[in-house]
C-alpha cells in the first residue's frame, strides 16, 4: 500500500495515485477529443452514424481489417522502441521517418538483388538485416555527430531524415538504381515487386488474414528492449550517462554509449521499413513510409519509456490509422478531418499524463 500524503493542515489525505479521477481523467478528456472530433465531421457535412460505421469497419469489423491493423502497428512498435532506448540517454531520436526510408531501401534492394536466389529462411532474413544495418548506420550519423562534434540529436536526425526521403525518390526514380523499366508513359516510378521467397510468411491460413510474422518480431524487440533498460548493466549505464555525462565520465562510462544508443534506435526503424518493404507493400515507392516514423515517435513521447506502453501505442495509432482510412474512404470525410481527430485525440492523452504528472510532483509523489 502506497503511503498516505500529508495535507498542509497536518491530515492525512489519500495519495494522487489511488484517486478515481486519476484513472478517468485520461477517459474523460479523450472522449472530449472524440466528441469535438465528431462535431468537426459533421460540419463538414459528413454522417455521423456512417462516419462510426466506417471506422469500426476499417479497424475490427473483419479478419483482414484487424491483421491489417496489427500490420500497421508493427512500424509504431518498432520505432517508438528505438525512441524510448534513445531517450534512457536522455536523447531525443526524432529520425524514425528517415531510418524506416533507408531501411526499406536497402531491404528492397536486397531483395531484388540476391536475396531472392536463397533459401527460404535467408531470402527472409538478409534483407532485414540489410534494412536493420541501413538504419543503424543512419542512426550511427547522427550518434557520431552528438559525440564528436555536440551536434543537438534532434536537428541531425531530423534533418538526415529529409535525406533520407529524397534517397528515396532517387532510388525509384533512376532505371540505373531500383526504378522497374518504363513499358509506358504511365509507369509509375516504383520498384520492381520483390520476389515471393523474400516477403514475410503470414502467421495465419486463413487467405483473409494478413497478418504476418513481423507482429512476432515487434513483440520479441519489445521484451528484449524492456529487459535491457531495466535488468541490464547496459541500461544503467544508459541511464547514468543520460542524467549527468560528467559523472558518468568520471566513472568511466564511455560517451560512446550515446552513439550506440542512437544506432541502436536507427535500426530499430530500419527493420520497422524493412518488414513494411517485406510484409505488405512489397515495392518501393515514393511515400512508402507514409509519416509511419513521425507517428512512432509520438508513440515513443506517449509510452513514458516504458515498452509495454509502447506496444500499447502502437495498437492504438494501428487500428486508429486503420479506421480513419476507412473514414477517408467510405465516409467521405476529408483526410484533413481526420488527421485533426487523431492530432485531438493525442494531445487529450499527452495533456492528461502531464497535468497528472505535474500533480504528483506537487504532492511529493514520484511520476
């Protein structure tokens, strides 16, 4: 049982934790968001009964619809994992966007380039890892100026990140690099489909599922996360250099770690662009990523560095995403609309967690 708090009039009262309206604050104002979300549909001229129907549809009303989902929230997953070790540095790794780009790349040239002449297990496995290494060495850069030059981690990454993107479109867009050859004026600049031996297997049967192994793999980086920030002598050590570098110098703790740290989290993003290149889209193409790296950090901001949370998340921006595409589409609701739901609808659930936590600090409680 936690201890009770001590009001300034000598009482005891009872901790913040253990209060009701600690738990139904986040509620409440997250059905604030959605209720001002609905109002902002309607002006637009859109039903509201069609607009709800449309969301459950696209996010559970099928088996497709839900693995689809669970597909989406593989990337969040991965990328707000690299967010969370990155920040046990006390860094902020905002380049999930650039590192998802550069690992598919790299997976999806792999894959057309080598990868589909192996064994089934390899043709799978080496364009991950081709796509988990272009990440970290993307992430790596970003480290190696934070360590050697102090360069702040939120410009490099982000700015590597529109790098990154522009690889992209070079990529697609040059028949000398991966553009598949143009048979008319309409070919779009994309790549060539990777071979069948190199896409994900599916972790179900049912031919309406899509659900493949990536989802195995967000849930293992998650554990092994979790375990190396809290059970490790790697995450203290994380932990000690992210609260004072001085202190953790003279204790002789490299600074190295934070460049480690931020490789660590590039490749994180990297496999996330890799099993999206792999496990539904299957070529590449200009805007494959599709702010996927942006919403994993906010995934990140809103998981506290804690993995759980970022599973959490993850599920969370995953059937959100599903069911305001499906808004877009069966409802007619502007895509505009729906970005503002989701923008509302994530600061509620910021905005709480801070007040709260501001009010624990007030009350001597740790957050």
């Amino acid at each position: 049982m936690m201890p009770s708090a001590l009001a300034s009039d000598g009482r005891l009262r009872r901790p913040l934790a253990l209060r009701p309206w600690t738990v139904l604050l986040p509620v409440v104002v997250t059905c604030a968001a959605l209720a001002v979300g609905l109002g902002l549909i309607a002006a637009t001229g859109a039903s509201i009964p069609r607009t709800v129907s449309a969301f459950w549809i696209g996010a559970f009303g099928s088996s497709y619809a839900i693995s689809a989902s669970l597909n989406r929230a593989v990337p969040f997953a991965l990328v707000g994992l690299g967010f969370i070790l990155a920040a046990k540095a006390n860094l902020t790794n905002v380049g999930g966007e650039g590192q998802i780009a550069v690992g598919g790349i790299l997976a999806a040239a792999t894959a057309l380039h080598g990868a589909g002449d192996l064994p089934r297990g390899l043709a799978v496995a080496v364009p991950l890892v081709a796509g988990t290494l272009a990440g970290a060495l993307w992430g790596g850069i970003a480290g190696l100026l934070k360590v050697r030059r102090g360069t702040n981690e939120v410009i490099s990454t982000l700015l590597l990140s529109f790098i990154a993107v522009d690889l992209v479109y070079w990529s697609v867009g040059s028949v000398n690099l991966l553009r598949k050859p143009q048979t008319s004026a309409s070919t779009q600049p994309e790549s060539l489909e990777i071979p069948d031996l190199t896409k994900l297997p599916m972790l179900s049967s049912d031919p309406s599922s899509q659900l493949h192994i990536g989802l195995v793999i967000a849930a293992i980086a998650a554990i092994v996360v979790a375990v190396v920030l809290t059970k490790s002598a790697f995450g203290v050590r994380l932990r000690a250099i992210g609260l004072n570098p001085l202190a953790a110098r003279r204790a002789g703790i490299s600074q190295n770690l934070q460049l480690l740290a931020l490789a660590l989290a590039g490749g994180l993003g990297g496999l996330a662009g890799a099993i999206m290149i792999q496990g539904d889209q299957y070529v590449l193409k200009i805007g494959f990523s599709s702010n996927y790296g942006f919403d994993g950090v906010v995934v990140g901001l809103l998981a506290r560095g804690s993995a759980v949370g970022v599973i959490a998340g993850a599920l969370f921006f995953g059937f959100l995403r599903s069911g305001g595409m499906s808004m877009e589409m069966m409802a007619r609701v502007p895509s505009a609309i729906v970005w503002i739901c989701q923008g509302l609808i994530v600061i509620a659930i910021a905005g709480s967690s801070a007040w709260l936590d501001m009010h624990r600090m007030s009350a001597g409680q740790r957050p």
